[in-house]
C-alpha cells in the first residue's frame, strides 16, 4: 500500500513537473523574442550563402521587431559555425543558416572533422531557400542542345572534359550522370573562378556549376545553356530545359539553404521562427533579391525539411561510397 501511494505521488510529480514546464514554453514563445536573435553562418562574408541568409535576417528583424544579426563563423567547410551552434544555449536566440555542405555532406564524408550529428543536435526550423546547379558550354561549342552534348559523350566515352570545383554540389551531380551512363572525364577546378575561367578557357568542354556563377555569362551571350539541375525549368532561364525532362531524374539534385536551432529548443519558439521565416519567404523584395542570386524560393517547414534531409544523405552516401571519398 505504501508503494502504491508512493509511485502515485510520484506520477503526480512528473505530471505536475511537465505541466509548468509546457506552461514555460507557452510563455516563453509568447514573450519571444526579448532580444536581438544570432544567425550563425558557417561561410566567410560576401558569399552566396551569406548573402542569402541576411536578406532574410533583414526581413525577419522587421517581422520579429528585433535586431537578426549575421555572424560567420567560417572554418571547416561549414563545420565551426555549425558546431558553435549545436553547443550554445537552447533558447532561440542563437540560430543556424546552414547549406547542405556542413549538414549533409560533411557529417559523411568527414566525419572526424565533425562532432555533431546534424539530426540529433539541431532541429530543422525552415528549408529556405534552393542552391540549383546547371551545365553550359562556351559559346564557340559545336553543342548547341543537351541532347547534342548526349549523343557525343555516348558515342565517345570518357573524352568529353567536365569542369566541377572541389568535392561540392556539381561533384555529386557529375557521378549521378555517370552512373546514369554519361560517361564523361572529370576535370577539378580549385573553386568556381577557375571552373568558369578553365571553360573559357578552352581548357574543359562543359562545366557544372551553380546557376548564380552561369548566368551572367548565359545573358551576355558567352555561355550556351544544356540543362538546369532540377525539377522544372527556371523562370529567369526559360529556354534551359531540366534534367528531369531529358530522362534523367536522379540528376535533380537541388541543395539547400535553411535554418536550424540547436535541440531542444522548446517547440513553440521553433514554431514562432517558421511562422516568420513563413511570412519572409512571401515578401515580394524578399523574393526579387534572392532571384539576383539565382536563389528560387522553396519554402519547407521543419518535418518536411527534415525528410529531404534524410533523402539527401542517403544520395551522398551512395555515391560518396561508390567514388571513394568517404574518409
């Protein structure tokens, strides 16, 4: 009997504990924010991302009425400011701009460099924002379609030179194509200067790249367009047809540009910044100033980010294990 009041009492104490706690969190999110929010970026300044990431943070200071700060962290490949994160206070006031290179690719193919888990430490607040790769060639190449580019490296395998920089996004989406039977020679730039320059170059025949670096050179005419890696064609680049309609859908591989908080964050804060990130997403200057980027809009709450994430890592996987580079 004294047992039986025992564990009674000490339900009661767990439920009465869980009540306050739930009651915290309530008015936590009603009074957040109380002062001025971090976003980390794991990126030197100036950068894409960077740059991504404070049109947003300039928006939200107005939709949240506080200072969203930017702070880089650079290091690592994205891997200091993303650690940073995941230590700090789980309280909403210090936040994530992470891209899929310090979520996805680096916990898989450096994992000694990386001390976090990127779905156990962070809780996924908002896909953002899509990082869109495309093909193009010079304007003196005999291609003038992808399927001109198709029926040559078909018919000649391993001659075609394909400029890519570093182990990045356009990376994976070369080993994609080959495996798809594209089989092309792998040409590695030191970074995206040199990917542009070893293509104009005459160096490389075609390279992959992100659709910000390619389009200047597409308007002036420099560059001819293959196709765009990813679902559908993009409004800026109509006449750039997807990957998907040329009969290779693996090849729409889109990174990401999201923001993340650290676990354990109490969920009605979380959900506060989506709502947020929600309303930003919708600002038409918001959207005008990520198009000169080359930055569509794609707006994910926090379990449907969570699911790309877990369908992005097994793609990186895949072909990180298949081309030996997980280290």
């Amino acid at each position: 009997m004294r047992r039986l009041r025992s564990n009674i009492y000490f339900l009661f104490l767990v439920m009465v504990i869980g009540f306050f706690i739930s009651q915290n969190s309530l008015f936590a999110a009603e009074t957040y924010p109380q002062k001025p929010i971090e976003v980390i970026v794991p990126f030197p300044p100036g950068g894409p991302t960077d740059i991504g990431i404070r049109i947003y943070a300039d928006k939200l200071t107005k939709i949240l009425k506080k200072n969203v700060v930017v702070v880089n962290r650079a290091g690592g490949g994205g891997a200091v400011g993303t650690n940073e994160v995941v230590r700090t206070k789980k309280d909403g006031y210090t936040l994530l701009g992470g891209t899929s290179t310090p979520i996805v690719v680096l916990p898989i193919t450096n994992p000694k460099e990386v001390s976090y888990d990127s779905l156990r430490d962070l809780e996924p607040i908002s896909h953002c924002i899509s990082i869109i790769s495309d093909m193009v060639v010079r304007k003196e190449s005999s291609f003038n379609t992808f399927e001109d580019l198709e029926k040559y490296v078909k018919a000649n395998p391993g001659k075609l030179n394909m400029g890519v920089h570093g182990i990045t996004h356009p990376y994976y989406i070369f080993h994609i194509l080959k495996e798809q039977g594209l089989d092309m020679n792998l040409v590695m730039a030191k970074g995206t200067p040199q990917n542009v320059s070893f293509l104009l170059g005459g160096h490389v025949d075609a390279i992959i790249d992100h659709v910000g670096v390619t389009g200047p050179y597409l308007r002036e005419g420099s560059m001819k367009p293959m196709v765009v890696f990813a679902h559908k064609r993009l409004p800026d680049f109509p006449n750039m047809p997807s990957i998907v309609e040329k009969g290779y859908p693996r090849g729409a591989l889109v990174f990401f540009i999201g923001f993340f908080a650290p676990k354990g964050t109490p969920q009605p804060i979380v959900d506060v910044l989506a709502s947020a990130l929600e309303e930003a997403s919708r600002d038409p200057d918001v959207a005008a100033n990520l198009n000169k980027l080359a930055f569509p809009i794609d707006f994910k709450r926090g379990p449907e980010f969570k699911t790309l994430i877990v369908d992005q890592e097994k793609i990186i996987r895949e072909i990180a294990t298949k081309t030996k580079i997980i280290q």
